[in-house]
C-alpha cells in the first residue's frame, strides 16, 4: 500500500501540530513505545518507539554556546544509546555504543548525556545502535540551536521528515536489514510523514517571512523538495550558514540525516494552494502536501534577502598544507560485493573491508590532533550513499567533479561519483565515518577515524 491509498481515504492533517517551540526545558528522554495516527483517523493508530512519547521526540532547543544536559530513561526491551547527530562533543558524550559509552540497557538503563553546545543551527538526535529499527519505529528528534542573532522571521518551523513501512492496518513492518534492502538503496517506506504524520495541508497567512528547517530522519529516503509558486532562500545546510541563494525552481535536495534552512518568502494570494511536490526519485514523483493560504488580508511588508547567518566558531582547514586520503567505498548489488561466505550479511565496503555493525575495529584513519586533512570520498557503487563524519564539521571542496564551498557533517555521493571533503581534526577521540542509510551502516559501510 502506498502512501496515495492512505491519503484517499485518510482524514485531512495539518501539519506540525506535535512539534512546538515551547519554551519549555526538556530535561529528560524516556524511550517508550506509543500508539501514534501516522495516516489519519480512518486507519488505525501505530505502535510505534518515542522519546517522551510522540514520534519526532520533543524538540530541543537551546541557545548557542549553552549547555545540554540530559538524563535519558531506557523503557523499552532492546538496548540503546542517544547520538547528537552534527554536535562537536565530546567524543564521551558522542552516543556510540561499545566506542564511546556501554548501551543504555533495556527496561530501565539510564546515561547523562551534558556537553557545551558550540555551534548554532538546525541538529537532531538519533539512537545509535541497531539503528535500522530503532529509528524506523521512530526514535529521533529535533534539536536547534538558536543564533545569538537569528534571522527576522515570523515563524520559526521544523519539519521532521521521516518514512514508515506500514502495512494495511497500519503496522509497521518488521522486515529491518533485510537483504533486499541492505544491498540495494535501504529500507525506503510506503508513507512520509512530516514531524510524525501524513501532512495535507500547511496554512499560512500570506506576506509571512517563514524560516522551515527541513530535517531528513528517513533510514535511507533521499528528498528533492520544490515548492511550487514561490522561491525559497536556503540560509544553511546541515546547521551551517551558507551564503544565501534563492533555489529558482531547483530542488532542496536533503538526503539521509542532512538538514537544510530555508527561508520561505509567502508572497501567494490569499485563498490559493501551491503543491510542494518532493520529486527526487524522478519516476515516483509525489505531492508532500499542499501550501494553503488563508484568507486574511496579506501582512504589510517587503521581502528583502535574507542576510547570511554569522559562521559557527568551526577552524578552517589549511589547504595548502592539508594531508590527504583517499576513501573508497564499495559494494552492493551491481559492486563488488564482500564474499558472503567469509562475511555473512555484510554487502558494502570501506577501502575493501566490510565492517560489522559494532564490532570492534582497527581505525581506518589515524589523525594528529590540530592538523588539517582532505579526505577523497569515492563511491565505487551504483547507489547514493550520505557519508556522515562524527564530531567534527567539515568543507565539501568539491562534489560530483563540481567546485563546491559548503560546510556540512554528511555529504551525499551520488553513485559512481566522488567529493573532497577538509576539515581541521582538532576534536580528540574515536569517530564513526559511516553511510547514514542505516541499512548501509548495519551492512558494513563504516569505519572509524582515530584523531589523537
Ligand atoms: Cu546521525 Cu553516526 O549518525
Ligand atoms: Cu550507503
């Protein structure tokens, strides 16, 4: 069943009624499941994994260079670990299980979670362990750091997107890692959902200055978003500021754990609907939802371009004098595939060697604290793979052959391509380097770096 069947049936949502910028400090996370409407009234509630709850988890939010601190409660029956995915944290606080901290056990394991928080923008927060299911029940949140100066907009949103594999009476299915997946593009779901439900329609009053920070939480889901009639501004991608630039009827294009700002200037005429039409996956183009503008009178005022956003205190890497290495990543159907009887269940590669979820491994790379570094990421595969670094926030140099100048901790491979990316290692510890379709990562794509 597609996500089309439940929406023809399915009673009409708006979106982002469970996420709130409440001013409230959340100071706890309790994992546990719930019964959640992803599709609408007229199917049944899922059982789906939370924090505190609901399925995106609460969102955090606190002001840059603040301090986060976070008891996390464990109820459910599988052990798990929290990562704050894009923070430069210690690597203690990093929430890798067996690399920086043991697993919060099940029913009832608890683990603080306080670090300093540096860097402004848009970050959210996953488990990371036995991930391909922990997060497709619905573990993960949003978490945004507030700039000292942010822009002036009239609403601040966040759209959590995330798919679900769901059979008829709405269930998710548990078929998590399977072969088909793990060797293919990942486990991609038959319902999008936006912050934790099928959206229909998204109100707004026309002349509003909208700032919509896009989150990717899919397992493996790539978006290519255009909204129709109207021109947004992207400010900053994966929490970083980007010189901003009108996307003129271009995609956003988010892959897997990225995040993208944009500014949506709503210039529509009171009454009509805009498509925002996600057509990343050319043949299965489909409508998200619909833009709907009220029929108030349109506010008073003048869009100018949105100012770029004071860079984050991140060191720039020095070029000249950088070390470089090269990064192949390999495998999957149509690659070279690891021998199946030396390594059961593992399909993809990191400079030929697959790495089992976990295990305990060698680094792949061993960094000197403070020194500069180009890493050359090659995909060797025939499918997109978004390469997540942890702990640090690095400059894509160049993507798909292309000059590029964006910062950002994920960086997406088209197949057969390759991008550069250059950082400063000045964050000491053991790092994961992984594909962040979860079911690649699971299925031996990753490795650790080792700055020391
Ligand atoms: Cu968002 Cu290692 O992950
Ligand atoms: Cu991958």
């Amino acid at each position: 069943m597609d996500r089309r069947a439940f929406l023809a049936s399915g009673a009409a949502l708006a979106v982002a009624p469970r996420i709130s910028f409440s001013q409230k400090r959340i100071k706890k996370l309790r994992l546990a499941s719930a019964r959640q409407s992803l599709v609408g009234a007229a199917h049944p509630a899922t059982e789906v994994w939370t924090y505190n709850g609901t399925a995106p988890g609460p969102l955090l939010r606190f002001r840059q260079g603040e301090r986060l601190r976070i008891e996390v409660e464990n109820i459910l029956p599988v052990e798990t670990t929290v990562h704050w995915h894009g923070l430069r944290l210690p690597n203690a606080m990093d929430g890798v299980p067996h690399l920086t901290q043991p697993p919060i056990a099940a029913r009832g394991g608890r683990f603080a979670y306080e670090f300093d928080l540096p860097d402004a923008g848009t970050y959210w927060y996953h488990p990371h362990l036995g991930s391909p299911e922990q997060v497709g029940r619905g573990l993960y949140g949003a978490l945004i750091v507030e700039e000292h100066q942010p822009p002036a907009v009239d609403r601040d949103l966040v759209w959590v997107l995330s798919d679900w594999r769901l059979d008829r009476e709405a269930r998710i299915v548990p078929d998590f890692v399977s072969r088909m997946d793990a060797s293919h593009a990942g486990r991609i779901g038959n319902t999008v959902t936006v912050n934790g439900a099928i959206p229909d329609t998204f109100e707004i009053r026309a002349g509003e200055c909208i700032r919509l920070r896009l989150i990717n939480a899919s397992n493996a889901r790539i978006y290519g978003l255009t909204f129709e009639g109207h021109t947004p501004w992207l400010i900053a991608f994966d929490g970083q500021p980007v010189e901003p630039r009108p996307l003129d009827g271009k995609p956003v294009v988010v892959g897997p754990a990225q995040r993208a700002d944009l500014i949506l200037d709503c210039r529509g005429e009171p009454g009509t609907s805009h498509r925002v039409v996600d057509g990343f996956y050319r043949q299965r183009a489909y409508e998200l939802l619909k833009i709907r503008y009220t029929d108030a009178s349109p506010l008073p005022k003048a869009f100018s371009p949105p100012p770029r956003l004071q860079p984050n205190p991140v060191a720039q890497p020095d070029l000249a004098r950088a070390e470089r290495s090269r990064i192949a990543f390999g495998g999957g159907m149509m690659g070279t595939m690891p021998s199946q009887r030396e390594h059961q269940g593992l399909f993809w590669t990191v400079n030929g060697k697959p790495a089992a979820e976990h295990a305990h491994h060698e680094a792949l790379l061993n960094l000197k604290l403070g020194r500069s570094y180009v890493l050359e990421l090659v995909n060797d595969t025939a499918w997109h793979h978004p390469i997540h670094l942890h702990g640090h926030v690095f400059k894509v140099i160049s993507r798909g052959g292309k000059e590029a100048r964006e910062w950002g901790d994920t960086v997406l491979l088209d197949p057969r391509s390759r991008a550069e990316i250059a950082f400063v290692a000045d964050n000491p510890g053991d790092w994961m380097l992984h594909c962040h379709v979860l079911e690649h990562q699971a299925t031996g794509m990753m490795a650790v770096v080792r700055v020391a």
